[in-house]
C-alpha cells in the first residue's frame, strides 16, 4: 500500500517546482522588457522600467504585453526620441496611478495605420483633430483629478469598498478610461470644446449603454458620476468644457 505521506511531499515538491518556474518565467519576462528598453532608448530606459515594475506590480499592464510594445516600436521608422517620448509618456502614467490601456491602444492603433510617431505623440491640431498621446494622458489625469474633487476616489487597501465615494481601483480606473476615451472621440469627432451639455449627454449614453450591456460595468457607479438628477457631486457640463479646454 502507498504511503500516503509520500505522495503527499510529492505534491508538495511538485507544486514547489511548479511555483519557482513561475516565478522564473515571470522574472525572465521583466529582464527580456528590461533590455529591450535598453537597447531602444538606454538613457531612460532605468526609468522608464522602474514605472513599468509599478503596474505590473499594480496589474495595470503586463510584460508580453510591453515587450510587444517596445518590438513595435523598435521597428518602425522614426526618430528615436520619439519612440523614447512614447514610452516616457506611458511610464509617467503609471507614475502618477492613472489606467493607460487607451494609451497603449492608441499607440498600437496609430503603429498599425502607419501614423507618423510625431501624431501619435503630440496629435495633430488640423481637421479631423486627432488627440496624441500626450492628450490623451493629460485628459486622463484631469477625469481623475476631476472625480476626486467631486468626492469619487479609489478605494485603498483595507478600506471599505462600499463606501458611498470610494471604488475599488478597477472600477473607479475604467470610470476614467471610458469618460476619458468618450471626450477623445467627440473631439476627435469635431465637437465643439465648447458644448458642455452635449459633452455630457455623449458621456451619459457612453457609460449608461455601457453599464446595460456589461454586467462588469456596474450602473450605481455610473449614476455617482453623470446621474440625470442634479447633484454637485456629479460631472456638468462646465466641468467637462474646463478639462477639455485645458488640453487643447
């Protein structure tokens, strides 16, 4: 009869083993990151990495997905400090806890249309008006900074993720994102920067829309931010023009 003991150190050597390749596949995975970045822009490249270890630590970004990045990136024509600004822009951002899945979008989205890498960047001021990425970074950065003047912030680690103004940080990132992303497309659209009330009904059916079909999405966090009844702790159509007009 096998002794149960054995099979169970067996286990447990075996789960061990399977926990330390893990780890050095994860490990291996920040290196390959690591020197990529290196050898694309060796000057920031230590700083820039020190942002990306914070969201992958933060679960904002994950390391294939950065090396694809950077791959790309490294290939295309281009001035190399522009594919250096790039990643700058994108390791600020996670500086400064803000979610960047739209920028990385935005990036891999103009790499594939052959944008010149100055549009992705900086945008292009002209008609149609598109929103480079350091826009869009700063557009994020206002929805936040406008969220938590309003009383909205991300629920810290122990705190009480019930609370009436505090979400938990996926939800309240994706609040962000979707406002954000929702005021890039109007402008890009040809919206006036100046049409506060239609900035905010396009923003109210963005996330209401989203909020029916996403179960993920939850409606009580949309109704905390662009509710229909008056509330000075949700968004106006004034707060939206000032953010806008602060990027352009």
């Amino acid at each position: 009869m096998r002794d149960p003991r054995r099979a169970f150190a067996l286990i447990l050597i075996l789960v061990f083993f399977i926990s330390g390749v893990s780890t050095l596949a994860l490990a291996t995975s920040h290196a390959e990151v690591n020197q990529a970045l290196s050898v694309l822009c060796p000057t920031s490249a230590p700083e820039i990495m020190a942002a990306l270890e914070v969201g992958f630590a933060q679960e904002r970004i994950e390391p294939d997905e950065v090396l694809h990045l950077i791959r790309r990136l490294s290939t295309v024509q281009g001035v190399p400090a522009e594919k250096e600004a790039i990643l700058l822009t994108i390791a600020h951002a996670l500086e400064v806890s803000l979610p960047i899945k739209i920028l990385t979008d935005n990036v891999k989205e103009g790499l594939t249309r052959n944008i010149l890498l100055t549009v992705i960047l900086n945008g292009s001021g002209g008609q149609p008006r598109i929103l480079g990425l350091v826009q869009r970074a700063s557009l994020l950065e206002a929805v936040r900074d406008l969220l938590c003047n309003k009383g909205i912030f991300a629920a810290k680690e122990g705190q009480a993720a019930s609370a009436a103004t505090y979400l938990p940080y996926p939800r309240f990132d994706r609040l962000i994102s979707e406002i954000a992303d929702c005021l890039a497309d109007y402008l890009e659209g040809g919206g006036s920067p100046l049409e506060g009330e239609l900035m905010i009904k396009q923003v109210r059916l963005r996330l209401y829309t989203l909020a029916n079909k996403d179960p993920s999405f939850l409606i009580e966090d949309v109704d905390l931010v662009v509710g229909e009844k008056p509330d000075p702790g949700r968004l106006t159509p004034t707060d939206l023009t000032n953010i806008v007009l602060a990027i352009l």
